[in-house]
C-alpha cells in the first residue's frame, strides 16, 4: 500500500497532458480523502508523453521510487492514467498502486460517444459540470471523440434565446472533451429546418408517394425539401450559422444525417437516400470544410432501405468510381440489427465505416427508468457480426445508466480480441472494488438476460374518478409494471448485496452502483409483488430520478413512479 503518492509530471508536455495529471490527482483525491503530496512520498507517479509509443498508445513501467506512465501523446498518457487507476486498488487503507507493467496501443482509431440532448434527460438537464466529469471520466476509459446535435426544429432560429442557450450548452461540454483529448464530433440533418422554416419550402413526409409505404421517423414537418426552387439555398444559410457557432472547437468529424428525423418523399427526392440526400449533403460537406479544413465528413445511411427500397444500392452505384473527394467515412447501423448490406456487399465506394449500436433503448421502456441496462452477451454478438468491417463507433446515448456498455464499447474498440465478460469484470474492479468482480458480472449476466421492462397495460385502465388518493388506491392495486422472466430475480439482488458488503463506501455511495443495483431491487421487488408498486419501488424510482435529474423529463426517458404514471393519467394534484 501506498501512505502517500506524489505525481510528477515531465516538461514539456501540451495542456492535454498537463490535464492527465489532474484527472490522476482527482480521482485518487475522490476515493481516499487524501490529495497527493509534493514531497517525501511513499510513491511516486512520473508522468511524461514520449512519441513512439503508438498513436494514442501508452506504457506503464518501473521507476526506482514509483511507476512511470508514459503517453505517445497527451490523449495517450490520460489513457494510461486510466489504466494504472484501473489495476490498482482504493479501499479503507488508501490507494495501493497495480503491478500491471507494458504497452497498449488502439487499435480501431474511432472510439467515439453521442450525447442525445433532449426529452430532458441527463445531457439535457443535469448540472452541467457533472455532464464535463462524465467526459473526463469517458476518457479515462479510452474516449477519443464525443457527439453532440443541435436540433434546430425546436427553435425559431439562430438568435432563439433558447437556441443560443442550447448551442452554449454544448459548446461547454464539447470544450471539457477537448482539453481531455477527444475530437469534437457535429451531427446535422441534410435538410432540418426551424420550426420556423417556410411553408413553401417544406420537404413531403406523405406515405405512399414513390414508393414510401409510411412517413420517414421523426418527421416533424419543419424539414426542407432541396428540390424546390430555394431550398437548397435555406438549407445552406440556416447551416453555415449553425456550423459557426461551433467556432474555435476542435471539430474533428460531421456527421450528415437522412432520417430520424429527415428526408423528402416527393418525386424530386426520393429515393432520398441515394437522390435529394446526395444533393444536400456534398455541398453541406464544402460548409465543413471551409471551417475546418481537416474535419472529416461522415455520410450516415441510417434507416436507409426501412421506408423505400434501393438506398443502399443506389448510394453503391452513386459511388461506383470510388469514394467522392467529400464524403470520408459511411456510418452504418439500424435500430433493428447491423444492416446486412455492407456486411455482404462492403461499404459504398470503399469507404471506411463506423458503427452507430443503439445503448440505450433495447429492453426497456422508459428508457433507463429501471435502472441500469446492462448487455454484454448482446454487444459480443453485435462485435463478432460486423467488428471487422468497422474503424470504430459512436453509442447512441440517452443517459448514464448504460455506463457499463458504454466501457464495454470503448474496450472492444481498444481490444477487438477482449471479450464482453473480461470488460465487465475489469469495471466492476475499477468501479466498485476488485473483490466485487466475479459477484457484480454474474448478476450483470443474469440482469441482461431479464432484461424486458416497461410498463403493463393495466395502468391504462385505471378509472380516473374519485380524486387523487382513489386513483393512487386503484393504481397500487394494479400490476401496473413489467419486467422480464430469467430465473430467479432474487438472484441477482443476492450477489450484489454480497459485493456491496466488501465494497469501500465511495463505491457504495456512487451512482454507478446505486443505479445498478436500483435496478436489481426494482426486479426483485416487483416479481415478489406481482408488477404491483410498493414503497420500496417508489422510494427506487425516487433515487434513480435525483440521480438522472429526472425533474420533468418527457415519458421516454422517465423515472416511471407511481406520480409520474398519474401525471400522464392527467390526474389533478399529482
């Protein structure tokens, strides 16, 4: 065990790798109660960037009075004080450094995350600087780029107080990603518009037109059609301005978008995924550029082929000469499933490819409202389908209660050879205490496995007459929630309360455990009371929400409490 520990950091190094020291002295700071002291140590942590290591890579060797972590780069060396933070140990006595010694080097050069910032979820709504500690703690875990949307169709423009409050909010967090290293990542929509956008100027979201059995997802009818005589033109203004208020950003990707929202169906457009998508986005991409120049512009072919047929095909044949000098990577995903079409086909023009695995809304309805969601068995099966095609991935993330497949997704990106399992284990290690390892991934197995809850529809039947004490009667009456059936639920709640008896109490006390073991209690709650609310369930429900700041998040994302449910059931008072 180490008494005392001093960091030492060499000359020399950028702000990124002064920030590594930092983020070092912070969490030993955090989980001890003691900072790091500047003489006479017990152990001392030199910290240097030396080129050569690897690109983003880093090593961990002896020194006579300590270890030295050694970065090819600032984003390295904080990758290295995760690691040496990762094998060593916190607990009652203080911090006992790990005896883990070598080198370690990325090998997929996308490690990226989106933050979803709305419906008033944690991205949304939480203190912002607790937003700026997830990142930091994301890149200790080998985070190298982050993504934000600015959604234009809930704003009249630009100059919306609210826009302008939305665009500061995340110029901050995409600014703490950039002092710890990671890339700056912008999404936008080929043709979203404001709220305000001309009637005239509107995209069609009919069904049935030219092939489109129903309406792209998400359209909110403030979309432009880039067909019609001075769309393109809007789409363009409204863009460049958005663009520049990202100014003096490390930006190192833009996404441009199709569906979800987007698109046009009208006979100008469609199919829009190889036709009016195509025409926004290759001038959008010259926008890009002319900010900054060694951006990289990502073509996302997301839902391509759910609402027409012949996107994929046609988006091949568009690049049959090879990949277009503005286009410089393909983001291929789905909701539903790893589209078949480049894993039988390969990517439109040779372009690299990265995936967009959806985290968070799998299995559970509210999402994140039972806590945490972990699926280790499921992102295996998603790496060993398409891992090899891909440089790397951008989670879709509505919150932090799917922290553990966020690591797990980073990790394989680092180490496409690791299994799900070893990731699983090592942050339970990391995050609880290496004793927890074993208990904490047997139950994060057994959690996956029941992982099917939302709510049951008997809520719905529910009469609304009596006033509020009669309906919150009738609703605890009511097996209102749903969860999934594998084995015995208990099960899991046993194995976490046996970690939790040897964990130090800043592993207890921390959101990361609180969420998941909410989840455990609220499953073996409600299988012992039938999907009936208790007081235990609500008093959960209650703990999951502060930690969230669920204050007045819409349904999707939602702590779905006994309140809530009579908030949506229009009850007076509730």
């Amino acid at each position: 065990m180490a008494k005392t520990i001093c960091i030492r950091q060499a000359a020399g190094g950028d702000a990124v790798a002064e920030r590594a020291g930092e983020l070092l002295e912070r969490v030993i700071r955090e989980r001890t109660g003691e900072a790091p002291v500047a003489g006479a140590p017990d152990f001392t942590v030199h910290m240097a960037v030396d080129p050569g290591v690897g690109e983003e890579g880093f090593r961990i060797e002896d020194a006579e009075d300590g270890v030295r972590v050694v970065g090819d780069d600032g984003p390295g060396l904080i990758y290295g004080v995760g690691r040496f933070l990762r094998e060593g140990r916190f607990d009652e006595t203080g911090f006992t450094p790990g005896t883990w010694r070598g080198a370690s080097v990325p090998e997929k050069p996308v490690r990226g995350m989106y933050f979803a910032t709305h419906f008033h979820n944690f991205y949304h709504d939480a203190p912002v600087a607790e937003v700026e500690r997830y990142v930091e703690d994301l890149a200790l875990w080998g985070c190298n780029t982050l993504a934000v949307w600015f959604d234009m169709h809930h704003f009249e423009g630009i100059d919306d107080p609210a826009a302008e409050a939305m665009v500061e909010r995340l110029r901050r967090i995409l600014r703490t990603a950039n002092a710890v290293g990671m890339g700056a990542v912008l999404t936008t929509i080929a043709n979203e518009g404001y709220n305000s956008s001309p009637e005239i100027l509107r995209a069609d979201g009919s069904a049935g037109h030219d092939g489109y059995h129903r309406p792209p997802r998400a359209f909110y009818g403030c979309e432009v059609c880039p067909s019609k005589p001075g769309g393109l033109d809007y789409i363009l203004k409204t863009r460049a301005d958005a663009l520049d208020a990202f100014a003096n950003l490390d930006v190192r990707y833009v996404w441009i978008w199709p569906y979800d929202s987007g698109g046009c169906t009208c006979g100008g457009c469609a199919p829009w995924g190889c036709n009016g998508f195509l025409r926004c986005a290759e001038p959008l991409s010259g926008l890009v550029r002319e900010r900054w120049p060694a951006a990289k512009v990502i073509l996302s072919t997301w839902y391509f082929d759910h609402f027409t047929t012949g996107e994929w095909e046609g988006l091949s044949e568009a690049f049959a000469g090879g990949p277009p000098p503005w286009a410089d990577l393909i983001l291929a995903d789905d909701y539903s499933g790893f589209p078949e079409y480049p894993l039988r086909h390969g990517s439109p023009g040779g372009l690299p490819v990265v995936g967009f695995p959806e985290i968070s809304m799998e299995g559970m309805f509210p999402w994140g409202g039972f806590g945490a969601n972990p699926r280790p068995g499921h992102w295996q099966d998603y790496w060993d389908t398409c891992g090899h095609l891909l440089d790397g991935v951008f989670p879709y993330s509505e919150g932090i209660f799917e922290d553990i497949n966020k690591v797990i997704t980073l990790q394989l990106c680092w180490d496409p050879g690791r299994r799900t399992e070893d990731i699983v284990r090592e942050y339970a290690a990391s995050e609880f205490s290496p004793g927890t390892a074993a208990r904490v991934a047997e139950a994060v197995a057994l959690l996956e496995a029941g992982l099917d809850h939302s709510l049951a529809d008997g809520w719905k039947e529910v009469p609304r007459e009596g006033g509020e004490t009669a309906v919150r009667e009738r609703l605890e009456a009511t097996a209102i929630y749903r969860t999934g059936q594998a084995g015995d639920p208990q099960t899991p709640m046993a194995l976490l309360g046996t970690a939790e008896a040897t964990m130090p109490d800043w592993a207890r006390r921390g959101w990361r455990w609180r969420v998941l073991r909410g989840r455990a209690e609220l499953d073996a709650e409600l299988h012992a009371s039938g999907g009936r609310p208790t007081e235990r369930t609500e008093a959960v429900f209650g703990e999951l929400a502060a930690i969230y700041h669920n204050v007045e998040p819409h349904w999707p994302v939602a702590t779905p409490s006994l309140k809530r449910i009579m908030r949506l059931l229009g009850v007076k008072g509730a």
